[in-house]
C-alpha cells in the first residue's frame, strides 16, 4: 500500500546517540539542551531570529491568539486544515471566512468587505500546501485597517519569498512539525517571529506563565516541546537537502506525466516550492471520486486535502458562502509524495491517474 505520505525517519544510530544522552542527564523537558540546540539551528537555517518550539501546530496558534490579545473577529480562509477555524473557536474567536484565489488557492484579502475589515481584530491568512500569500497587500490592509496578522505556515518549512524567509512576515507565523510534515519532530511545531517582544510573551505563555522558580507573571499553558521530538528533529534537519530533492524529483513525475491533463497550483513568483504536498485539481467531483477508486484498487491511497471547505462545518457556527473553495476542495486531491516513494512508483501512479482520466 502507498499512503499519501510516510514518516522520514533518520538514521536510527544517530538518533539512538542522542537518546542514551537524555537517559544519562534524565533531563526530558522543560527547554532541556537539544530543544535549545534546535530552536538555534532551526532559526539558522530558516533565517529568522526567534523560533519557539512547541508541542503542536495548533497550541502554536493557540499561543498566537494569547499574544496578541485578539477579540471578537478573525478573518481567515475556509480551505485549510481543520485546526486552522477550530483553533479560533476553541480560544473563542469568530472565524470570519474570506474566499480564496482559485489559482493560488489561498485567501484573497481583496475579496474582504471594507465591513468584514472593520469588523476584524486581526487576519489569519494561511499559505497553502506552502505557497505564499499576498504578504504585501495583507500587510497594507492590515496596516490601514489595524489588524495584527498571524499566518498558518504549517506548511512552508524552508519557503523564501523575496531572498527572504516566509516567516519573516506578519506579526507571528505558526508551523507543523507533525510527523506527515517535511520537516518533523514526531509531534510539535514552532512560533517564529523576528519582533523580540512578541517572542518573549510566547516563551512565558507556552510555560505556565513561570518565569523562575518562585515567580508566576500572567496566565499560561502547557505548550512545551519535550528532549525526545527536538531529538528527532536535530536528525531530521541533518538530511533535509536530501529531503528537499526527494520531494523534488517525485513531483516532476507528476508534473511531467499529468501536464494537460489535470490543473495545478499557480506558485507565488519570487517563491520556491518546496513540495510539502503533490495537489492536482480534477473538472469535477465525479472525476475525482473515479480517480481515487482506480488508485485504490492498484493500493494508492491519496488524500482529499483540504475537504470540506471550512465554511460548510457546522462547529465554527458561521453561515457563509465562499463559492471559490468549496469548488475547489470538491475537485482536488493530493498524490503521494515523501522521501522514500520510488520514481516507478510515482510514475505508475501518475499513469494510473492519466489512464482513469
């Protein structure tokens, strides 16, 4: 069976090396010294000044949202994964959904009513399957309108726009870690922001609030990475140019082999892809739905990545249409693609998907 991603996992030597360090300092977590050595690392290798590792994407949010103080209205995008919304709720927040760009497939700040704008407290625009956003225009309409901006980067690990880290904008940006993920630590994920203040509030809130042994300032949570995830990321960052190019080569298959006969995202110029996901868009739901029966006869199991739109579940208690994604989350799904999967595999999926075309 070829399920839409597999877990990388490094050389188990390496990895066991620095697990018998942990079982001699029996330091596990708490900031111990291979989170601190990662978040170092990370922020070398990403260009940034200030990355926060956390246990999860969606507490990374959730932090976020604390940092900032947020109330009342956030506008977002309705094709996205689940916690994008649901991490608003669950701080309750209103989702204020914005319709995306069917090419670039994310939100279309144009498409916010001057109402919603107003209304708003802050943005949370997220790049989808790594592809940047308008970071411009969001950042003037935030500026014009007050808003902070927090983006969802779950997604974008290792993506530059402009000879620049794509983290670098906003107020904060928030990525994945998840073990599906390009880059993983088992579970977790990160805060990333170059504005120090902003990053020392982050630090506190994923703590408790404690700032030493006797002192307490202001409200927290438990949002910690653990020794044994920074363990398996130290390894994972080891080979990500590997990881990068493995990706690489299998989505030019796709590419190559599918070209005319299915729709692809429209990348952001300025921008490389650095293939977290392999998306292709069908005419119609009943073409997909035929594709993805013939793929799973021959034991290929892709994904409907992102379905359904976020603005048709019933838990984020908002009534909107957003023609464009729910178009969209009903034609596309996403191939295989991880290190590991082998060109004739990827070829002989690409003409599964040509043939059932």
């Amino acid at each position: 069976m070829i399920n839409v991603t597999r877990s990388y996992l490094p050389q188990r030597e390496k990895f066991d090396a620095y697990i018998d360090k942990l079982f001699e300092s029996r330091w596990l977590t708490n900031k111990g010294e291979l989170v601190q050595e990662l978040e170092k690392r990370l922020a070398q290798h990403l260009g940034v000044k200030n990355v926060i590792a956390v246990a999860n994407g969606s507490l990374a949010l959730q932090v976020c949202y604390k940092a900032l103080n947020l109330k009342g209205r956030v506008l977002t995008t309705p094709f996205s994964f689940a916690a994008t919304a649901s991490t608003l709720n669950w701080e309750g927040l209103t989702p204020d959904f914005v319709d995306i760009c069917p090419k670039s497939f994310n939100m279309c700040i144009k498409k916010a009513s001057e109402q919603q704008l107003k209304e708003a407290s802050a943005v949370v625009p997220v790049h989808v399957f790594g592809n940047p956003c308008d970071v411009e225009l969001i950042e003037q309409k935030a500026k014009d309108f007050d808003l902070k901006v927090v983006y969802d980067a779950a997604h974008a690990f290792g993506v530059d726009f402009k000879d620049k880290s794509l983290f670098s904008y906003g107020d904060l940006s928030t990525v994945s870690f998840h073990s599906t993920k390009l880059f993983h630590t088992i579970e977790g994920g990160a805060i990333i922001t170059d504005n120090d203040e902003l990053a020392e509030i982050c630090r506190k809130l994923i703590n408790f609030g404690i700032t030493g042994p006797t002192t307490i300032e202001g409200q927290g949570t438990n949002a910690k990475m653990n020794e044994f995830e920074a363990a398996m990321g130290l390894c994972v960052l080891d080979d990500i140019d590997v990881i990068y190019k493995a990706r690489a080569d299998i989505w030019n298959v796709y590419q190559t082999y599918l070209s005319g006969a299915v729709d692809f995202q429209s990348w952001a110029s300025y921008s490389e892809n650095r293939h977290s996901y392999a998306p292709i868009i069908l005419e119609s739901e009943e073409q997909l739905l035929h594709i993805e029966k013939s793929l799973h006869e021959s034991g290929v199991i892709p994904r409907r990545y992102f379905y359904p739109s976020l603005n048709t579940c019933g838990y984020t208690q908002v009534e909107q249409k957003c023609p464009a994604s729910e178009s969209l989350a009903s034609r596309i799904l996403c191939l295989p693609i991880y290190p590991g999967l082998e060109i004739e595999q990827a070829t002989m999926i690409a003409k599964i998907v040509r043939a059932a075309i």
